[in-house]
C-alpha cells in the first residue's frame, strides 16, 4: 500500500496506490501509476510478502526473497525522486527476523533450501537495509502480527495458533499505521516496532558489515532494473 499526497493547482489532494510486485520488472505499472499522479510521496507501507513456499526461482531470485524484499528495494529505489524529507517509509518485517540468518554467498538457496529460513532470512534483510538507511531518510519496520490472511497457507501450525494470536487485518493495520502516522515517531529511523512500540531487534541487525555488504548485493542483483546505488549512506548524489 502506498500513501501519498500531490497537488492539482493549489488543492491538496490524497491517492492510495496498491502494488506488490511478483518479481522486479512486474513493477513498472505500478509506478507510472506514482507518475501520472506526480506524486510527492510522504508514506509508503512496503506491505508485499509470501511465506513458507515450497523452492521457486522467479527471474533467477528466489521467490520469498523478491516478493519481500527485492521487490520493496526496486520500488523504494524508482520512488526515490518523489521522496519529500518530511516523507515515512515502513518495511513490513515479522518477528520472524530474529531467527534470521543471512548467506550472502547463496541468497536464493540454490545449494539448500528452507522454506522457512528464506523467509527469516528476507525479513532480517528488511531490517538491515532499515537500519543501513536511516541516516538517509525516515525508514522503519514492524512487526504487524499474525494476522488472519492467506499468507499462513504454507504453514501447518496456524491451526494451532488461530484460538489464542491470529488477528484480524484492522488489528495487523495498527502497528503500520502508527509507524507512519504517530508524532511520537517524529524523527525515529531504523527502528522495529511490535504491537505499536520500539523494540531491540536481533543483535545480528546492528552489524554495520553485514548492513553494507548486504547493501552492496543489493545494488548489484537490481542493476539490470534501477540504479539502487544512489541510495547509497556514503554517497552524495540524491
């Protein structure tokens, strides 16, 4: 979902955009979209994600990995132009970040593949570029909880927690909205938030190495589709 504001003469107007993009030339319409509109975008909620699908490659990116978080890096990249600096940017990442680890050298499991680990692993992406870009613009994550959607079709254990955690999609929409939307969020970047208040991410999320190196496997796997680089924390050109 994306929430922006533009102008028609001296009028303010709002427009809400939909997108999630499969796969990262899938993103095209969405943001001529953003152009026709010559949109000045102050909020945008990163929203697009599967979960525990079974091993598939869509344009040679694994597909957790491109719908969670390639595709969110494409969009924020072409998107980057229209960013106001009052403008609030929101990952929606999972608790399920923590267990995240990240293979640098394998990020679209071909040598071994779990379906859950892919999606750890494209969650703590989600937080590491977050954390990585906060010196550069208001951008966070959020935990939105387990909500009553059909990601959870891949997972066996939701019949187990439906009685006592799933939540409604109006409860999962309080998390981001708050993110966006909240004064008290003023001036915060780089933070992960759970049931609308900050909380300490993994430990694995502040290493800086990780962070950059992540940062430059991105640039490199969306060259083909945008110029990711001039998000760049060390770079001048905006």
């Amino acid at each position: 979902m994306l929430v922006e504001t533009h102008r028609r003469g001296d009028i303010p107007s709002s427009q809400v955009l939909s997108g999630g993009p499969a796969r990262p030339t899938a993103s095209g319409s969405f943001l001529s979209g953003v152009e026709k509109f010559q949109c000045a975008c102050r909020y945008t909620f990163f929203n697009a994600g599967i979960m525990h699908v079974p091993y598939e490659l869509c344009g040679g990116f694994e597909s957790q990995f491109v719908v969670s978080y390639l595709s969110h890096c494409l969009i924020l990249s072409e998107l980057y132009s229209v960013l106001p600096a009052s403008s609030r940017i929101v990952f929606a990442s999972s608790v399920c970040h923590k267990p995240g680890y990240i293979n640098l050298k394998d990020l679209h499991g071909k040598q071994a593949y779990s379906a859950h680990l892919a999606y750890c692993q494209a969650k703590l992406c989600q937080v590491l570029l977050a954390k990585y870009l906060s010196s550069k613009m208001s951008i966070n994550t959020v935990h939105p909880g387990v909500v009553d959607t059909g990601l959870y079709r891949h997972v066996f254990i939701k019949n187990i927690l439906a009685p006592i955690s799933i939540m409604n999609t109006t409860e999962a929409a309080l998390c981001p909205t708050y993110a966006l939307l909240s004064e008290e969020m003023n001036g915060k970047s780089g933070e992960y938030l759970e049931f609308c208040r900050t909380v300490r991410a993994t430990e694995k999320s502040f290493d800086e190495k990780t962070q950059r190196k992540l940062f430059e496997s991105t640039v490199e796997l969306l060259k083909p589709y945008t110029n990711f680089a001039k998000l760049d924390v060390s770079s001048s050109v905006s």
